[in-house]
C-alpha cells in the first residue's frame, strides 16, 4: 500500500509538470498553414502534441514533462513563418478539453 501511494504521488507531481501552451495566432488562413505551423512546432524536443484552430486563430501545444518552451522561442517560430503573435497562456487545460472545446476529434 504504501508503495502505491509513493507511486501515485510520483505521478501527481510529473503530471503536474506538464502543462499547455495556448496562443492567439492572426495570419492563419487555409489548412496549408496550420500544417506548417504544425510541423514547426513539433520540431522542438518539448513538444508533445500540437492543435491549431484556423476559425479560432488558436495554437496549442503540449509540453512533455518537465519541460517548456520560452514565449520568445514560440514568438520567433511564428513570426518567422509569417504569422503575428497576439497573446501567450500557458494553463493545465489538456488538449483533449481544448479539443472537445473547439468541437475537434481527438487524435
């Protein structure tokens, strides 16, 4: 019993590690361009899952645990592809609630 709660404590405080990034992105227009974005994104270690909204001008991100990516770095990735960065948050919100929010499958 007492190595389960251990375990399970473990798993609490990765869990709690791991977070998402959600951006406001202006210059998304087709589908080409959420697939560039994608690919750019997913290109950094700490990625772990990628959602772009084109109705919603949304990019999230998936960070595995423990690790992060700076706003500059996201800043500099979009609007060196030509999009236009209006607001960063990082929340616990999991994609699969993003998802389901923006009526998508899941993946």
């Amino acid at each position: 019993m007492k190595k389960l709660i251990i375990c399970t404590i473990a798993l609490i405080a990765a869990s709690a590690n791991a977070g998402t990034i959600e951006m406001k992105v202006y210059g998304l227009v087709c589908g080409f361009c959420a697939q560039g974005i994608e690919k750019t994104l997913r290109k950094n270690p700490a990625t772990s899952d990628v959602i772009v909204s084109l109705e919603h001008k949304l990019v999230a991100i998936a960070t595995r645990d423990g690790a992060d990516i700076s706003d500059a770095e996201l800043t500099k990735a979009l609007t060196d592809s030509g999009y236009d960065v209006k607001g960063i948050t990082r929340t616990q919100r999991s994609l699969t609630e993003i998802r389901a929010g923006l009526g998508q499958a899941a993946k």
